[in-house]
C-alpha cells in the first residue's frame, strides 16, 4: 500500500499498483498546466475532493516500486480525469481497474518487416 500526498492538504492510501497509474495521470495532466479533480472516502465514510493544480506538491511514495503500467488503465483513468467528477478513488474504481487487467489484452497489430 503507497500514498498519494496532495500539496499539504492530504495523504491518500492507495495499493501500488493504482498508485503508479493515477499518479502517471496527475503528472501528465500536469504537465499540460491543467488542474485536476482528485476525490476520494476519507475516514469516517464521507467524500472528499481537491483540485490539484500545477503549483500543488505531488508526492507518490511506494511500498513496492515494481508496478508496471497498463496502458487500459492509463485510458480508463485518463477519460475520468478529464471528465466533470475528475479522478474519483472509490473501491469501485480499484475493482473496476482490477476486472480490465482480467480481461484479455488487445492483440498487437501485426508488424510489417518491409519496407
């Protein structure tokens, strides 16, 4: 289990796995200068949520620094940052992550050796 600090205002835990992926997010939708929504269920069971913006500290600290990205769940995080809830933390996010890494992959499209 990794945490998520956003700026001073809060630490969030998350597994590594989720970790790696919706801080890749952050960073690229950062990166661009766009703000994202972040939220996600504090202690005590209610909602809570912040705007990250470019000039908020991000902190991604790991347990296990082998998370390896999918690019499914980069898309599947993406579309929701950039939608009106933003990035939303839930259980159910982290099931819904899980159930796409389940699914069989994409295959390849084939690599053409001529020229």
């Amino acid at each position: 289990m990794g945490s998520l600090s956003l700026g001073r205002i809060v630490t969030v835990d998350l597994p590594d796995d989720v970790l790696a992926h919706v801080h890749a997010v952050i960073i690229a939708k950062l990166r661009v200068r766009e703000p994202v929504v972040v939220g996600w269920v504090a202690e005590g069971g209610h909602h809570d949520e912040v705007m990250v913006n470019p000039a908020m500290p991000v902190l991604a600290q790991y347990d296990d620094d082998d998370a390896q990205l999918d690019r499914r769940w980069l898309n599947r995080l993406m579309m929701a940052a950039n939608g009106v809830r933003g990035l939303q933390l839930t259980p159910d996010l982290v099931d819904a992550l899980h159930a796409i890494q389940d699914e069989p992959a994409d295959p390849a499209p084939p690599v053409s050796t001529t020229g």
